[in-house]
C-alpha cells in the first residue's frame, strides 16, 4: 500500500489524475503490472521533454565547417593496403563485432511485422532483409575463418515476433550461439496538455526512443558487457534495411585504427545540394551531422576547389565505434527531439479512441548527436550503388522497385569483376 500511496503523490505532483482513476479501477496482476511500470518512469525527465516542445528553439551561432574525407575510390595501393591489413588482423583477432539495428515495424512498406522480416523481390523467390545481412556476415567469416559476434536490437513492440523469425528460419545458417538479441529502450507518449497515453492492455503507452537509445540499450541489457568479456576491440553499428550495408568493411576499420579515432562512418556523396539527407560537418570543432533542413542554402550550394559540394557527405548510418567510445557514449545523455503523431489511446471512458489527426509527442535520440562527445571522426565515402540501397517506403524513392535494382546490379557487377 505505501507503494502505491508514493506512486499516487507523484502522479498528482505531475498532473497525472487519469492514471490515479486507471489504478484505483484495476485490481490484482493489472494494477501490479502498471505500478510496476510507473516505477521506472523518469516523470521529470518527461515532462521537460514535453515543456520543450512549447519553446521555441534558439538557433545558436554555430561555427560550420566542412569535414575531410577520404574517397575509398582514390585512395592510392599503398594506402588501400595498409588499412585493409590493418582492418584484417583485427578482425582475424576476434575484435570486431556488428550491431544490427531492428526495432522498426515495416508499416511505411506496408508490411505487417518487424521490418527485417520483408521479403524483397529479387532473383524471383526472394529474400528476407536478415537473410540478406546474415549472407553478409557469413561472407566476412569465411573470408577471414572467424565467427562475428551478431548483436540485433529488436524493440519491446517487435521482440518476440523477431525471435519467432529468426529461430523459424535456423538464424538463415548464421551460428545461434553467436547471436545475441536485446531490447531497445522506451519511452511514454505524451498528448498536447502532457498526459501520459494509456494503451489498451492498459498500461502506460510507449515507444522506442530512437536509434540514439542503441548505446544505453547495449550498456542496460549487457551486451556492451558481454562484448568485452569477448574481447571486442571495434563495434560496426548499422540498420536492417539498407540491402548494400557493408557491414564488415576491413578499409573503414583499418583507416579508424590508422587514424586512430573512436568513431569512423562510410558516407556517400550527396546526389544535389537539395537532396534531403543529414550531411557530415565540424560544429563549434566537433564532429556532427546536420540535417538538410538546419543546413544554409548559401552553404549546401558551397563547392570546395575540385568543385565537389563542401558539405556533401551524407550520413547513410553506417558507423564504426571502439569499445571505449560506447562506454563513454552509454554514460552521457543525447539530446531528445520531439515528433508529432497519430496515436490511439484509451479515454477515461476505456474507450479506445483513434485520431485522425497527429495529437501527441514521441520523444527520440538520434545515433549520430553523440559524435559530439569527440574531437576527431574518420569519415571514408563510399559509392552510393556499391553502399546505399535503403528500402524505406512503398512506393517512389527507396523503395522496394528501386531497392531491388539497385541490388540485382549490384551483385551482375561482383560477378562481372570476380
């Protein structure tokens, strides 16, 4: 009962009456269930996030700069040599481990289930969007006689369904035992006066905090643990639906430990100054992506000596960490952005109620603001059809049609030049 009477008093501090009549109204296991779960809701951090969302945002003066790279096509024999050497011998050494992340539902493919089980429509019968990455990882292994320790980050919404899956289809030959599978963190949705959404199994209503919460999420479920237990010296993290993600790629590697830096990332050249893509800069001398939108016209036209975009490295969530800079990264705190969007909910009434139009908040981190906890980022481009081949939507651009091509051409060149 005192648990209940403190949980309660910090309901009513935060203005949370509905919640209050929600428990007084459930009895035994339910009510259990969502004390539980109010128990480790951070209701401060909370409602800041949703305070935010009323202020206007203070652009700061920022000081922009372009960020040096290296273009993996021009890069001189000697030099190619060097770091995939480099690359080798520490992937050989059992240091180097991937990280997949999968907590997305393919909705936007009009696919019902976790994204990595869409089936795209190559070669005739087709192939899953895990089995295309497992191919890939069992590839590195053979090439290089290891066995890649595979992290996937499902979300709490998609976990059992992409368990199912992978079991269901044998883990596509990839070796179980190096398979290691963990939840995304959440966070609650909030309507426009700051009430926490109540979902229809009668709990709080949450969502995944984006893929900045990878790093807490690898810290919390003891993956970040297990690796070093392994020995892992280099984290790839990546995202479930890019079909042409070097995963396992010895050139990044090598030049992130010649560099020696703790985050390097593969990027491709932006298509034209008003592609909407994040690009890679320096901000106030750190590394950072800016999104297209935060990004001056002037400077998205600007070109450098040989005429290419000064600002024209887009970020295609192909990242490379050590370990020490995941650590660091779990402990700090990423800056949260809002979005708002359409979500149902359970009314006082316990009528489900579906909106037609956006009324809450959801609360996410982005991967990439955490590049500014360092000095230095190692950035190499790639080729946009070599490494960029994202299916995101169902019709259009990056979508399944385009993805495929780009697929299909992809290995009748690997085939051509092998």
């Amino acid at each position: 009962m005192d648990k209940l009477q403190d949980t309660i008093d910090v309901l009513k501090m935060y203005n949370q009456n509905h919640i209050i009549n929600l428990l007084n109204n459930l009895e035994g296991s339910k009510r259990e269930e969502l004390l539980e779960q109010l128990n480790k809701i951070d209701f401060h951090q909370i409602m800041e996030l949703y305070d935010n969302t009323k202020k206007n945002i203070e652009i700061k003066e920022n000081k922009i700069e372009a960020l040096k790279y290296l273009d993996k096509q021009k890069l001189t024999k000697e030099q190619k040599e060097k770091f995939d050497r480099l690359g080798e011998e520490a992937i050989k050494n059992n240091e180097y481990a991937v990280v997949t992340m999968a907590g997305g539902q393919g909705t936007r493919l009009g696919h019902t289930g976790p994204k990595g089980t869409f089936k795209l429509d190559v070669y005739g019968k087709g192939k899953y969007l895990f089995e295309i990455l497992a191919d890939n990882l069992k590839e590195a292994n053979k090439k290089y006689n290891v066995s890649i320790p595979w992290y996937i980050m499902t979300s709490k919404e998609n976990n059992q369904e992409t368990v199912d899956f992978l079991e269901k289809n044998n883990y596509f030959g990839y070796n179980k035992d190096d398979v290691t599978i963990f939840t995304q963190s959440q966070l609650p949705l909030v309507d426009v006066n700051g009430k926490l959404l109540i979902n229809k199994d009668m709990k709080i209503k949450e969502a995944s905090d984006g893929n900045g919460g990878t790093y807490t999420s690898l810290r919390a479920s003891g993956s970040l643990a297990n690796m070093k237990e392994k020995g892992i010296k280099w984290i790839f993290i990546g995202g479930v639906d890019n079909v042409l993600l070097k995963m396992v790629d010895v050139t990044l590697l090598g030049m992130a430990i010649d560099k020696q830096v703790q985050i390097a990332s593969k990027s491709v050249a932006k298509a034209n100054p008003k592609e909407k893509v994040g690009v890679f800069c320096k901000m106030n001398g750190h590394p950072k992506v800016i999104e297209y939108a935060e990004l001056p016209e002037k400077m998205a036209e600007e070109v450098d000596d040989d005429g290419e975009l000064k600002y024209g490295e887009s970020h295609i969530m192909c990242n490379l960490y050590t370990i020490d800079a995941i650590e660091k990264i779990s402990k700090e705190s990423l800056m949260y952005h809002s979005a708002f969007k359409k979500n149902s909910y359970i009314d006082e009434n316990g009528k489900e109620v579906i909106p037609q139009e956006p009324n809450s908040y959801k609360f996410e981190s982005f991967i990439f603001d955490a590049f500014e906890f360092f000095d230095d980022i190692a950035i190499l481009r790639g080729k946009r059809e070599d490494d960029f081949a994202p299916v995101k939507n169902k019709e259009g651009v990056d979508s399944p049609k385009t993805t495929k091509e780009l697929y299909e051409k992809y290995w009748e060149r690997q085939q051509r030049n092998a």
